[in-house]
C-alpha cells in the first residue's frame, strides 16, 4: 500500500520552525527505522524491555539509570510523581493522595513557559503543586532557597529557549541549593543537544526529548540516580498506563541515542555555511533584509533573520508562507517586531530554492 500526501489529502510541509512537535518535530534515520521495524515484528517482555534499554543507555550516556518513556513531557509528569510518590506503591496507585504532604515542586518564575503546553500542567498532572520563584526577570538560589519549605518534594528547571535567559541562576547553582536542603533538582532539557552536561552539573534527574536534538521516534528520555529513575518507572503501573511507549519506538529510540552519540548533530559552522547563499539570495528581494543570528539561548545553532521592512508586515509573510503549497513554516517568536526566522536544520538545498523563491511572489505581490 502506497503513502502518500495526497491519500490523506494532506499539504506537504517545509520544516523552516525547527524541531517543533506541531509539524512531526523531525526525521529519523535508516537505523532508526530498521530498529523499528525489528520491534514492530517482534514480542518482548515489557518490563524487561525497559530495564534492559535503560541499562543499556546509562552505559552510554555514564550514569547510573534511564527510562525510555512517551514524550518529554511525560517525562516531567512522571518525574514529578516519582520525587512525590517515593516509591510508595499507594502513591502509584493513587497518585492524588491526601497522605502525601509533601508535593510542592518550586519552579523559577521565568521558567513557567507555555512550550506547547504550560510546564504548570505537567507539574499538576504529576501530582505536584507549583511554587513560582523569583520574577519573571530573575531568579537567584536564594529566591529558590526562600521558597522552600517542608511540603517540597523538588526543585525544577528547564533549560530551554522559550525561558527567560537573563540574570537566572545556573542548573549547577539549582543544584547545590536543592542538595544542601535534600532536595532532588529535575532538569527538562527536552531541545538540548548536551546528553552529558546537566548531570554532571549535580541534576539528580534530566528529561530529554527523543525526536528533537537525537533525532529518535517520539519519546521521552529521564536519565539519572537510580533510586529516582526507579521510581520514575514505577509510574508505569500508575499516571505511566496513559503515556506508555511501544516497543517500536523503544528500540528505534535508543538506535537514536547510539547513532547521535557516535555522529552528533550538524555544526553551526555548517549551518552557516549552507546559509550564506540563502541570506545572499534573500537580499535581493525587495522589503527583506536578511542576516545570520545565533540561537538565543546560546547552542551551536544558526538561523536566517529576516527583517520585512516592505508593504506587507511580518506576521502576514509568515500566514502566506503557511498557506503556500508546500507550506512553508518559520519560526514566529519576534513577529511582532517584524522578524521572521528560519531554522534549516531540516531543509534541504532544493526547499530552501522554494522558499526563496516564495518569499520573492509575496513581496511582490500588490
């Protein structure tokens, strides 16, 4: 039976927004398929599936335990509910419990982002209370520190671009101050590229993504101290049921993890250098100025910013380029001061010839 488009009567996407979960977050290899169709055509014991996985990742990544599980996001929630639950099987089964009284995870103002959903739900799904602290514009270890109390379960960060950036205190910083109250720190570093980084760092728990930066099937990945990442797998038999992985995409994934660990991901000076000729032809549009910028929140990433200074504003460029066949998606954040940026870590040279090439009839459209 043939795939196609057009049986689903569906519009062709160029991928110009990054790994973005709203247009399928990324491609995934030949050996990621392979592997997925070796799990797909098999049976295993799922239990012992998911122990053997995560053993076989924590050798790779050097840490004591991993769980594969659904989504980055589940992995918050179930990270959530572990630290609160504490393997308590009651808790597993009842994750709403009135018995637990500690359940508040403390949370940097400027990291209760909306990333596609607010950090506030998962936080909430797991179980746990929310406590904001700092500002949206700062927050030191001692606006976590006096924000603790004897009902904290955790303190939570998340690393990410869509957070605030400035004067926020450091995962190592997080870390030292969640320790000296016998705290464990969760990390949600779902987009980042570093496997390695915010453990060595003092996190006792970090969540990444499996389809974004590891370019894996759609999974989550929760790394870390044993005793947590074990709690973390209990939640299987309790809020888990509902975000369970399949064993496709449980093998596909951690191909993934191997396959990044040996190839890593394209450099920026690659990406720069597949955007030259794109900025050059940009520039020679009318109502467009084009430049190369680096990722906000410092990664090796590199982006075409186009400023529309023309008749048209911003936002309507980016609504036409949506509505284009194939439609062409950007990335949005600074619309509102009429910039468009594009990430072509998933475009190839023949897409970004018909993005240039669409940018040109908008511009010159009446």
């Amino acid at each position: 039976m043939t795939i196609s488009y057009d049986k689903f009567n569906l519009k062709q996407v160029i991928n110009a927004s990054g790994r973005m979960t709203i247009l399928g977050v990324s491609k995934v290899s030949e050996s990621v398929m392979a592997a997925q169709r070796f799990g797909g055509e098999h049976f295993f014991e799922m239990s012992e599936l998911a122990v053997q996985t995560g053993k076989y990742l924590a050798s790779l990544l050097k840490v004591e335990d991993t769980q594969i599980v659904s989504s980055a996001s589940a992995g918050i929630a179930q990270s959530v509910a572990a630290v609160i639950g504490k393997g308590d099987m009651y808790h597993v089964y009842h994750p709403y419990t009135d018995r637990v009284l500690k359940r508040e995870i403390i949370l940097p103002k400027g990291h209760n982002v909306d990333y596609g959903t607010p950090v506030e739900t998962m936080v909430d799904l797991g179980g746990g209370q929310l406590v904001e602290a700092g500002y949206a514009n700062m927050c030191t270890p001692e606006h976590i520190e006096m924000m603790i109390t004897e009902r904290t379960a955790a303190i939570l960060y998340i690393k990410s671009h869509h957070t605030v950036q400035k004067s926020m205190l450091t995962v190592k910083e997080a870390a030292e101050t969640a320790h000296r109250h016998q705290l464990p720190l969760i990390v949600d570093a779902a987009a980042e590229e570093d496997l390695f980084q915010y453990i060595e760092a003092g996190a006792d728990l970090v969540i990444y993504s499996g389809a974004k930066a590891i370019e894996g099937p759609s999974a989550g990945l929760v790394i870390g101290k044993s005793q947590y990442v074990e709690w973390v797998r209990l939640q299987s038999k309790g809020i888990g049921r509902a975000m369970k992985i399949g064993k496709d995409n449980i093998l596909g994934f951690t191909q993934a993890v191997e396959d990044y660990l040996s190839n890593g991901s394209e450099s920026g000076s690659s990406m720069k250098e597949r955007l030259a000729p794109f900025i050059e032809a940009v520039n020679q549009l009318s109502g467009l100025q084009a430049a190369v910028v680096q990722d906000g929140a410092g990664r090796d990433i590199y982006r075409a910013s186009l400023k529309v200074e023309g008749k048209k504003t911003a936002k309507q460029v980016i609504n036409e380029l949506k509505m284009s066949d194939p439609a062409i998606y950007t990335r949005e954040y600074q619309a509102n001061n009429g910039i468009i940026e594009f990430d072509i870590r998933s475009v190839n040279q023949l897409e970004m010839d018909a993005i240039v090439q669409r940018l040109k009839e908008i511009m010159e459209e009446e």
